[in-house]
C-alpha cells in the first residue's frame, strides 16, 4: 500500500504537525448560534500538535484539544525513530498531551492514520537557560515595541524579573532580534523568542466565549515542559497587564507560600480621554468605580507541590479551592488600550467615566515616562 507522506517541516521554533493531506481535520463542538462572525476562519481545525518535546523519559506531543481526532488518534500508529510505540492520551479543558515511551531522545515522531503519514522533529528539553531565574511568560502579536520595552521594564523594576519567555504569534512588523533588543534594554538579562505563527483561537458568545481558543494553554505548557522547570518561579502575565505589590515582589511571594503558587486579582485601568497620542502603559492612569474585577493571573514555582498541574491562562487545570492561593498584597493593572485589537475585543474606545488613581501614577514614577508627558 502506497502511503501519502506529509514531511511537515520542525526548521522553525517549534515541531509542529498539521493535519493537511490526512483527509481529516479537527471539529469545533461550539453551536452554531453561539459563534461570531469569522469564527470557523479562526479556529484552528488543521494543527494536530502545536510541539514535541523529549522529557522525563517520554515524547510530549502537546496538541489542540482533540474534539473528534480524539478517537482517530486512538487508532493511530506513532513512531519514534523507526520504532513503533503506544501512545497514552490525556485530555485536558483545551490541550491534550499525547504521551510516547522514550528512555533516549529520539530525532523524529511520527504518526500513521491509514494510509496517511506526518513526521516531525523531536525538541529536547532546555532546563538551562531559565535555571534560577525570576521569568516573565508571556504569548504577544503586534504589540508595539516601545509597549513590549515599558512591560518588561516595569516587571524588572517592581517585581524583579530578570529573564523573558517571549512567544510571538505571528507579528507582522518586526521579528525575533527587535523583540530581545527591547527586553535587553528594558534590563532583563535573560531573553529567549519564539515565533508561532497558528491562529488563536475564535472568541465566541457566552457561554461558550473562549471554548476554542486552544493556543494560549498549548504555549504554556510546552514552555512549563521544554524551558521552565527550573526557573526561580513563573510568571504568567501579558503585555497589557502589570503586575504590583505591596511590600514582597511577586516571585519572592510565590517563593515563601506553602505551595509554590500564588494568584492575585486585576483592575482595568485607562488613559485620559483627553489624550490625543496613541497610550503608553503609563499614561493609564485612570480607573472606573463600576468596572467589574478581571480574572485571575499567577505566580509559580515550577518544582514544587503544584508545578506538574496543567498550566493555563488564569488558574491551573484540577486546582481545588483556587481562592486559598489568593495574595493579599498583589495585584494587576489591566491597562485597556494598551491593544491593536488582535483578540477583537473592542478595547479601544475611550472611557468618559474615570477618575484618576494616584497610586497608579506613583508606581511609574522614575521608571517610565506616559506619551502625555512626550506631547
């Protein structure tokens, strides 16, 4: 029998494997009636796994939630090298990992459904480079630089980041070397870019909002398995989020809790309506009354009690009683027009009703200066 090989290139950051040329494709599970408009456009049907990543004695295949691949793959002959093995399959809210057997890093894996056949690299571990290192993670797409500058800076001065894991999705006005350019000279030490250039993800009607928005959870735990597990501690925050705190820095916090992990509670803040120029970080400087409280963001110590659970945006996966894992001293400011919109979220128009928040000015004082003050 003839078979159809599909030799999906890993040159980039990732081994990455598609389903093109299978005959299969993945199925969203949202209703119809709770999709935007774009919404099949967006959603990443052809990805079988996002990366491969040789670790603890096994290959790590880190996919898109499965949906109905799940009981394709179940039939499904992988092979690492030119060994045949037995795939387990855990699935998770919107990832799966599919595990294979590897005492030794093999250099390929591959899978067969039918007469059908994909074959990528396998990625070794890098536990090295992040070792000991307080470590801002974080995915990004088209954020300005001078953006992606204030955000680290302001982590390195408050919180006392030292190193980035910086994933770029795909930005279509600069590449890697602007991206650690800006991170070396907003003084972080230690900088490491990805380019992963696969779709987001839709964002569809409640409640079924952010059901297949797959690829935010995929990059977090291919950074927890390939970069992070020695890292000082982790903090998963994006370019329009910083985070403050009041006495201990956040990492230190992470450190000194009983678990290793800490969450802490976001407020959105805006720049003046007046402001004519486009918003820096601080020129948000503005808060509303009314505005209802963000979702939760975390600090990890990846070695400890916790470090093995699933990583996503704003919790872990099987967490129990989240809400003890509170800070009482953390916090982070969601600054609302730091964004192009990427994720269509309508962030851009401007908020009449705010007042001005004085602490907010205060954390930036002789460490960033606002556009405002520029003009």
């Amino acid at each position: 029998m003839k078979l159809n090989f599909n030799a999906v290139s890993s040159a980039r950051d990732f081994a990455t494997c598609s389903l093109f040329g299978s005959g299969h494709t993945r199925l969203s599970e949202v209703p119809a009636k709770y999709k935007t408009a774009g919404y099949d456009q967006n959603f990443d049907a052809d990805t079988l796994w996002v990366d491969a990543i040789h670790v603890s004695g096994k290959v790590v295949l880190v996919c898109p939630r499965l949906n109905n691949l799940s009981a394709i793959l179940k039939t499904a002959r992988f092979r690492l090298d030119d060994v045949r093995v037995d795939a387990k399959f855990r699935e998770f809210k919107r990832h799966a990992l599919i595990e294979l057997p590897a005492q030794y890093p093999p250099q390929k894996v591959s899978v067969r459904i039918g007469n059908w056949c994909a074959e990528t690299e396998v990625n070794a571990s890098d536990t090295e480079t992040f070792q000991s290192h307080n470590v801002l993670l974080t995915l990004s797409k088209d954020n300005s630089l001078e953006w992606i500058h204030d955000w680290a800076k302001f982590h390195a001065h408050h919180q006392n980041a030292d190193a980035v894991l910086f994933v770029d999705n795909g930005s279509a006005g600069y590449g890697p070397k602007e991206i650690e350019d800006v991170l070396r000279k907003a003084g972080i030490q230690k900088a490491k870019v990805l380019s992963i250039p696969l779709p987001y993800g839709p964002r569809g009607e409640r409640p079924y909002l952010l059901c297949d928005q797959f690829l935010q959870t995929c990059v977090m735990n291919i950074a927890r398995l390939r970069f992070l597990s020695k890292a000082r501690a982790v903090l998963n925050c994006d370019i329009d989020e910083l985070v403050h705190t009041n006495g201990l820095n956040v990492f230190d916090q992470a450190h000194q809790s009983k678990f290793g992990f800490v969450r802490f509670e976001g407020s959105w803040r805006y720049p003046s309506p007046t402001l004519q120029a486009e918003a820096r970080h601080s020129d948000h400087t503005f808060k509303r009354e009314d505005a209802k409280p963000c979702p939760a963001k975390w600090c990890i110590v990846p070695d400890r009690f916790l470090g093995a659970l699933q990583w996503r945006p704003h919790s872990l996966e099987h967490l129990p009683f989240s809400d003890l894992f509170k800070s009482r001293t953390a916090q982070f400011w969601h600054c609302r027009s730091i964004s192009n919109d990427w994720k269509n979220y309508g962030r851009l128009q401007p908020k009449n009703n705010t007042t001005l928040d004085p602490s907010f000015q205060l954390a930036f004082n002789g460490v960033l200066r606002s556009n405002a003050q520029r003009e």
